[in-house]
C-alpha cells in the first residue's frame, strides 16, 4: 500500500497541475522592449506652448524611436552627431532613442514650423517639376516636408490613390498623418548616414535646412540647442544661439527648393 502510495504521489508531480502545486518552475524569459523616453522641447516648440498654439506632440516621440533602425543606434553614426551629442557612443539605447526623437523635432520645426498639414509648392524653375507619382507640380508636405514620389525612393506608405479624393490640407491624408510622415523621414536619414555614407550635414542632404550655407539651416540649428541632457552638451544652446540668430521656421519665402524634388 505504501509503495502504491508514493507511485500516486509521483505521478500527480508529473503532471502539470502536479508541478504547479508540488515545485516552483521557471517562466521562459520574456524579451523586453527597449525603453522610450520623451524628447524635450524644442525652442519652436516652448514658444508655441507660450503662445497656446498646436505643438509637437510627446507621442510623435514614441513614433520615431520605435521606427529607428539599428545603424541609427550603433557607434557608425557617433561622429556624424558628435556636436550635438557628445556622449551618444557611451549613452544607453533609450537615451540614444531620447536623441534622434529630438533631432526629428528639431528639423520638423525648421521645415514645417511643426505643423503636420502644411505644404509649400515652390515656384523656383530649378525644382518646380512634376511629381512622378501625382504627376502634378510637386508639393513638399507634412510634418518632414516629403512628395509622394517618396513612397517609391524609400518605401514610404503614402496613398496618392487615397489622398486624391481629400481637400489639400486634410489630415486624414496619408501623406499627412504624422506617423507616415515621420517613419518616411526616418528611412530618409537611414539612407543619407548609412546607406550613401554621408554626413549629417552635406550640400546635397534631402532636406535644405541640413545643407551647411543654405537658408533653413541656421534655422535648424537654433532647434538643436536643447538636447537631452544625457547627451552632455550643457552649452549647445547658448552656442547655437552665437552663431544662428535666426529663430523662426523656414516658409514659402525663404525655404530653399523642395526637399523631395532635390534628392534621388
């Protein structure tokens, strides 16, 4: 009978309810996913806060540090961000998410004043071309200033089919809607730093504000003097403020061509 007994005993272990009850087992490990921080303010930013006007969005943050890729985390781009963030080699992955999202305010502020319906159409004749795809005069729109001809370059999930039937400044537009917007941004600066092996700053950057002597970029540069602290630039915004003393956001007036159309 004892023997039968312990028989019992051992099988009710074995089974599942048996190993919950009688013994304390391991659950597989879970991956985690990487930590989010929020971006600060840009000065565009604070000012419309001041003024009570729409402003960047804390959740644009989050949209951004979940579509980086790896290459925009890794050491390969730590020198091409080093006067902005010293530190970004030595920083953990969510301080270095925490940078790029700022960086993304930074140039949405100087190409679109951080409003995610606004579009330009230039009127140069150097770069007042048709757009490929809506085969109408191209238009740099959203928050990143983009065309639809993005869609095909870089991927980008722009619905010119869609977009068609709306008013020009709906934000229901694909090409509108900031999550769009900026992950196509994203993919952009992907394929300037890694895939072309470029620096941050050159002549033929997608976007003006990022070309070294051209109007925008004294603009983008007045954005970029309140990194996260965790970059260890204590005296960029002081700095920048020296040498760009203009403020505002680039507009119709003063912007240089359109980004999408400089680009290929």
């Amino acid at each position: 009978m004892l023997r039968i007994a312990s028989i019992a005993v051992v099988m009710a272990l074995a089974t599942p309810t048996g190993l919950r009850e009688g013994a304390q087992t391991l659950a597989p490990a879970q991956p985690q996913e990487p930590a989010m921080k929020t971006a600060p303010e840009t000065p565009i930013a604070e000012k419309k806060v001041e003024l009570g006007q729409p402003t960047w969005d804390p959740a644009w943050d989050l949209l951004i540090e979940e579509a980086l890729p790896p290459d925009l985390l890794s050491p390969n781009v730590s020198r091409t961000v080093k006067s902005f963030c010293p530190r970004f080699n030595g920083m953990g992955e969510a301080d270095k998410r925490s940078f790029w999202a700022y960086f993304f305010q930074a140039l949405a502020g100087a190409e679109a004043g951080l409003e995610p319906t606004k579009d330009v159409r230039h009127s140069e004749s150097e770069v007042a071309v048709k757009d490929d795809v809506t085969k109408r005069m191209v238009r740099s729109e959203g928050l990143m200033q983009l065309t639809y001809m993005d869609a095909e370059r870089y991927g980008c999930d722009f619905d010119w089919e869609k977009d068609k039937q709306l008013e020009e400044h709906d934000p229901a537009k694909t090409i509108l809607q900031p999550k769009n917007n900026l992950v196509c941004g994203v993919k952009i600066l992907e394929n300037q730093l890694i895939a072309r092996r470029k620096p941050l700053f050159f002549r033929s950057s997608y976007w003006s504000t990022l070309r070294p002597g051209w109007p925008g970029h004294s603009v983008f540069l007045k954005q970029m003097s309140n990194v996260p602290v965790s970059c260890r630039h204590p005296q960029a915004r002081a700095q920048v403020k020296k040498a760009s003393p203009d403020t505002g956001p680039t507009t119709a007036a003063n912007q240089e061509p359109p980004s999408g159309a400089k680009a290929p």
